[in-house]
C-alpha cells in the first residue's frame, strides 16, 4: 500500500506524542486565561452584545469560543482548538 501512496506522492504520517499545555475557556475563567496565555485579549462584538477572547497566533489572530481550550504549543506558540478535536487529540496526564 505504501509504494503505491508514494507512485501518487502521498504519505500517511501520525503524530508525534508530544506533551502540551492547555486551559479551557468556560466565560468566567478570564484570569486564569490572561495568566495562561498574555497573547489574549477581549474586543467588543456587537452583533452579539459581548466580548470576543482573540488570541495573538503564528496564522494571526483567532477568536475563541466559549468550551474552546487554548493550547500552548511545543514552541511557546498559543492556539484555540475546539473542544471535540482537543478530546480526540488530548489525553490528559495529569
């Protein structure tokens, strides 16, 4: 099967078990979140009336959601990610 992903130039991989930090956003943890992360800020949206949570990223800056965890990554760098695909990716350890 490999030989014949490599004759199209494709290659299946898996990720490396690499540890990670990570605080979930609950809407009232915006504390805990600043001290976790200083690259966050809030915005007012007024389509909803609230505050947005952004998140300074390698990509940019990205809003997180209410239940979204924010990861630090292996080189400092901080990301959110939802939380169905943080409890598919994450095992805890602690």
């Amino acid at each position: 099967m490999n030989k014949i992903l490599q004759l199209f130039g494709r290659m299946r991989y898996k990720k490396k078990p690499v540890v990670i930090e990570a605080i979930q956003w609950n809407g009232d943890n915006r504390k805990e979140v600043f001290d976790f992360c200083p690259l966050s800020y809030f915005t007012y949206n007024p389509k909803t009336d609230s505050l947005d949570l952004k998140i300074k990223t390698l990509e940019g800056h990205m809003i997180a959601t209410e239940g979204d965890f924010i990861i630090k990554g292996v080189k400092g760098e901080y990301y959110p990610c939802k939380p169905d695909i943080f409890e598919i990716t994450y095992d805890s350890i602690d």
